[in-house]
C-alpha cells in the first residue's frame, strides 16, 4: 500500500468519526516483513471510557479507493459502538465479567520503562518484564482492536488478580504461537528456498499465527521445555521485539556477545514502541526457571 492510500484512510477514519472524538496515530513498522500502524481514539470531552489501540495490518487491506471507503467506515463504526458522548460508553453498559474473561488476553512489556502505566494496571512480573492484561473486542485479517485492562476496570467489574491471570493463561492456548528455525523464517518472508540461508548456528524464531505480541510466548514454559529437551541443552533466549523472540542453544556464543547483539538490534532495527529488552535471558533445562544473564 503506498503512503498516499495509508493517509486516505487516516483521512477516511477522521472524516467518518468528525469532531465528536481525537484520533492518534503512529507507524509501527515491523522488521518481520508485515506492515501496521497503531490508531488510538479518544472521545472528545469527559474520558468515560476505555482508550483503544487499533492495530491496523495495511498489507490486508484492498489499495482501491472503495477498500480504503469501507475500512475506514468499518473503524469509525466499531468506534461509535463502543462509546457514547452523551451517556458514557456503551461498551461498559452491554459488557459482562464472563465475556471479559474470555476475552482477556496477556501483552508483554518492558517493566522499567512502563513504570507510571503499571501503577494503574494489575500484571505479573517476569524478570525485567511485566505481562499486563488487555481485552481484545474485535480482531480479523485487517485489524485488531483492543484496549489495556486496569484496577478501575477490574473493580467495576468485581474480577480479582486471580480471576484475570487464570483467564489469560487459559486463552493463551488458543494463541497459536509456533516455532520456526531461523531458515523457515526467512523463507517465509522473502518467498526464496530456504537453501537460500545457510545458517551455521542453530537459530529459532518463536511468534503467533498473526505477527502480534509474539513475545507473550515467554509465559509459555512448555514451549521451551520441550526445545531444550529435544536440543538436549539450555536456551538463550533473545527478546527480539514485542512480536517475536529468537532462541538459540547454549554453546556457541557467550551470553555478553548475545547481549550486544540485542543492543544493537534494538538501536538499529527495531522501532523504539517495540523494544521489548536488552537483556538476554537464559532457560535452565533441569530447574525449568528463566534467568537473565
């Protein structure tokens, strides 16, 4: 999609939402070859409501000016639905605790840097991370639409700590994440023969079905229980981005040269609102405890 049609749907979604809400937008450009950019929509006056994030996949959406129509009309109706300037938000008069629970999902962030927004969030420490909760109301091939759970929200709710990690835990099953050698990977996203890419060092990339929040795999100690048995050895695992993690068995590098190759990356190649860390951190295959290192 050219950048003339990405601002014919910024256009489209401003045009269709007026002057009752403000619109927000910024690139996430992925190193992992799809294309997104992550609108926030926020009614105009009293803040009522939840914030939502749209995460748009550029790449899904027909470049045709009718595509570009309908896909802003699309946005700007999901908006109106969940909010109401005049009475609040309806989203919060129709929703029940059942259905946020099944809904819930984790999202994988820095800790340090996320300190103020984690004082208003329950989550759950992981090393230099935390895992907060979101609810997902709308996801499909073009977009998802999702907004950051809080301890407001919870109460209103009367959902306990323990209520929302035991939900989010249980649709995390459902999230597809699946494990690639670093050869699959790049055939993927470049349509060559995986020949194409010797790879002299045995290297994993471990996402989801859609390219989003890969990193959540982290909680997923089955995952790399069963690499580090198969391998037959510990894991040094590399926090790419917030969408996808590398993982490579102990061995061949020293976990400071690992380290500066995280640093790199991250000053070089991904975009500053995905860094998920610099840090390296390292699965004991005997203890089935995560460390950084």
């Amino acid at each position: 999609m050219t950048e003339e049609s990405k601002k014919g749907l910024i256009n489209g979604v401003r045009e269709e939402l007026g002057t009752e809400f403000e619109v927000f937008f910024s690139p996430i450009d992925q190193h992992n070859g799809t294309e997104q950019k992550s609108m926030t929509v926020i009614p105009r006056g009293p803040k009522t409501g939840p914030i939502f994030c749209i995460e748009i996949n550029f790449r899904a959406i027909p470049v045709e000016e009718t595509g570009i129509k309908g896909m802003a009309r699309k946005i700007a109706d999901v908006c109106r639905s969940c909010y109401d300037s005049n009475q609040g938000s309806k989203f919060f008069a129709r929703l029940d605790k059942n259905e946020i629970l099944e809904k819930v999902e984790y999202q994988v962030i820095n800790a340090e840097k996320n300190r103020t927004r984690l004082m208003e969030m329950p989550h759950e420490r992981l090393l230099d991370l935390a895992a907060i909760y979101r609810m997902v109301l709308s996801e499909d091939e073009e977009c998802k639409i999702h907004f950051a759970v809080t301890y407001s929200f919870c109460k209103m709710y009367e959902i306990s700590g323990e209520e929302l990690a035991a939900a989010a835990k249980q649709n995390m099953k459902s999230r597809e994440f699946y494990l690639q050698t670093a050869e699959e990977y790049l055939s993927e996203i470049t349509g060559l023969s995986k020949e194409t890419f010797p790879i002299l060092v045995p290297m994993y990339i471990i996402n989801n079905h859609n390219g989003d929040n890969g990193a959540d795999a982290l909680l997923c100690n089955s995952m790399f229980e069963s690499l580090s048995g198969k391998l037959e050895n510990d894991l040094y695992i590399l926090p790419a981005s917030v969408d996808e993690i590398i993982v490579i068995p102990m061995g061949r590098h020293e976990a400071s040269e690992l380290r500066n190759l995280v640093k790199s990356i991250n000053n070089h190649e991904t975009p500053e609102n995905m860094v998920l860390s610099d840090n390296v951190y390292r699965y004991c295959r005997n203890s089935g405890q995560m460390t950084i290192v």
